[in-house]
C-alpha cells in the first residue's frame, strides 16, 4: 500500500525572512533531506533554515495532489493555524 504526504516546510532566509513552503511526496524523510540539502525545490536552495512543520497522509496521489494545491491556496494565517491545530492536538 503507497503512502503518500502532504506537508508544510517553514523556510528561513538569510535575512531572517520566514515563508511557507507546501509540497507532496511519498517519501517525507528523503523529501525533507532533499530541500535542507539544496537537491529539493529551488524555493528552499540557499536558506539559512527549513524545518518541517506540518505534514498529513493520503492512500494515493491523486488526494495529495488534491489537498497540497488546496493547501498553497491558504493565506499564511490559514497555514500557521493549520499548524497550530496539530500543536495544540499534542498538548
């Protein structure tokens, strides 16, 4: 059975400047590695920091894509809260 993820990368510049990055994989960790490594979008190539915040499971690719092109559609205060509703689930 293929497991496929849809997660949210927290990218830090240089500068100090914080984004959001949003993809599908259906392989987080080597995904994960990819960006931090600069091997993954060219969105996170060169920042000072990426760290994974967010991520939720699908049974097959054609709902994660569904959900991740739903997700890059949130405002940033829609994507922090989506985070924050995972954090506040672990409390």
């Amino acid at each position: 059975m293929d497991v496929y993820y849809v997660y949210i990368l927290e990218v830090i510049a240089k500068n100090g400047k914080r984004n959001f990055y949003t993809g599908y994989t259906n392989n987080l960790y080597r995904r994960w590695h990819e960006h931090r490594n600069g091997t993954g979008a060219k969105f996170c190539r060169g920042k000072k920091k990426i760290e994974l915040k967010y991520f939720e499971t699908y049974q097959n690719r054609k709902e994660a894509m569904r959900r991740e092109l739903e997700i890059k559609t949130f405002s940033r205060k829609e994507k922090r809260e989506l985070i924050k509703s995972v954090i506040d689930k672990i409390k």
